[in-house]
C-alpha cells in the first residue's frame, strides 16, 4: 500500500467515512487516464510520408507504439488526435489551439475525457531566431521550457534547400535540436532531429529526472512543437 493511500484511509477514519461525500475510487484512479506515463526512453517519432496527413507514430525503447499522432486537415485552427496505436481505435489525448494564428498560440492538452490539464505555449517574438516554448501545467503554472539550440541550423536548412539536387541532402546535414529544462536550468529531455532525406525520423532523450505526472505533458508538447517547427522547417 502507498504512503498516500494509507494516509488518505487514516483521514476517512478520522474524520468519519460516512460524513464525507467522496467517490474514493475516482480520485485514486484518475491517473488511469493517462497513457503516456513511466515512458522507456529514448522515444522515437517517425513520420508517415506516403500519406497527405501529418502522421506520425512514437516508439519506445523496446520498439512499442505508446502513440499515433493525427494532425487534422484542413482546419483554421490545429487540432490533433493522439491515438493508442496504428490501428487508430481508442484516442487518448487531443490538443487544440487557442486560435488560428500560431505566432503566439496556445496548444491545450485534453485527456480522453476531454479534461484539460495542461498546454505548452509558442514564444512568438523570440522564436523567430530560434524556436522558444513554454510547457505549462493545469493550473496555469510555467513547468519547462523548451528551446532551440542553435538557430543557425535552421537558417541554413532553409537556404540551401532552395538550392536544386543540394536541397535534397539538406535532411542528412542540418538536423536541429531542442532541449527541454526545468526552472531551476537542469536539462531534462533532448529532441533531436535524425538523419534522413525527408526529415521524417525523430528521437527524444531523456538527460534528468521528471515527475512520472510530467511524462504525457513533455510528450505532448514536443509532439505539438515538432508539427509545427517541421512545418516551417
């Protein structure tokens, strides 16, 4: 039994179980809501590119599909459907955007309930030298900040991928990354462009410790973020 779960039956008996008018089973298994917990690292995103949607799935260390990644076509503002695997029966998780410009857009984080419990947020100003993020959970609070390192490698990819023949092994050259801190400035996760002709394969590295509440937050928004920096690319 775990020490909250002992202290909360403690409680119940304190204060009298019959006064309380609480469902103990919602509140202990909430959390049976969330997926993308207690993740095997490195993550890899690979990019569907036979298809006219922006899929992609993400696999663990051991090769499972802990999410398929939707990017809904044709929509104002972003929407996306994060599904259990490839066969796209159960979805999970949503994000949506607060607007339709995403200069300095919001992105929620839904659960399959449709309970928002977090967001992660563009930096439009500073993010037009170098991508600049912020992870922010349900109460409003900044968590993580996520940014580029190196800005001149997307510069780079842009200008010679104008370039005709060159423009096609700029994906093997320039291959950006993005750390992911804490406040206090520990580095806790690097995504990391791979080597590829199209820019299709993704993999995320787990450099510190996080809270296991913060698993599906980080991954969301790294998912969101690489939609839209691969966009712009």
């Amino acid at each position: 039994m775990s020490l909250d779960l002992l202290l909360f039956r403690l409680c119940l008996l304190y204060l009298g179980k019959d006064k309380l008018k609480i469902n103990f089973n919602s509140i202990m298994n909430t959390s049976k809501t969330k997926t993308m917990q207690d993740l095997e690292f490195p993550i890899k995103f690979s990019f569907k590119i036979s298809t006219l949607a922006n899929d992609f799935k993400a696999t663990d260390a051991s090769g499972k599909v802990v999410a398929y990644v939707r990017q809904k076509m044709l929509k104002l503002k972003e929407d996306i459907q994060i599904f259990n695997d490839e066969s796209k029966e159960k979805v999970n998780y949503s994000i949506k955007a607060d607007r339709w410009l995403d200069f300095s857009a919001a992105y929620s984080f839904l659960d399959s309930e449709n309970a928002e419990f977090g967001k992660i947020v563009r930096k439009g100003w500073r993010s037009i030298w170098k991508a600049e993020y912020e992870i922010i959970d349900q109460f409003g609070t900044t968590q993580y900040n996520v940014r580029e390192e190196n800005g001149w490698v997307k510069v780079l990819d842009s200008l010679l991928g104008e370039i005709p023949i060159l423009g096609l092994f700029t994906g093997y050259l320039f291959n950006p990354t993005y750390i992911v801190k804490d406040l206090k400035g520990n580095e806790i996760i690097r995504l990391k462009k791979e080597p590829s002709m199209f820019g299709k394969e993704f993999s995320v590295n787990k450099l510190g410790e996080l809270d296991n509440d913060d698993d599906d937050r980080i991954m969301l928004g790294l998912m969101m973020m690489i939609l839209l920096e691969r966009r712009r690319g």
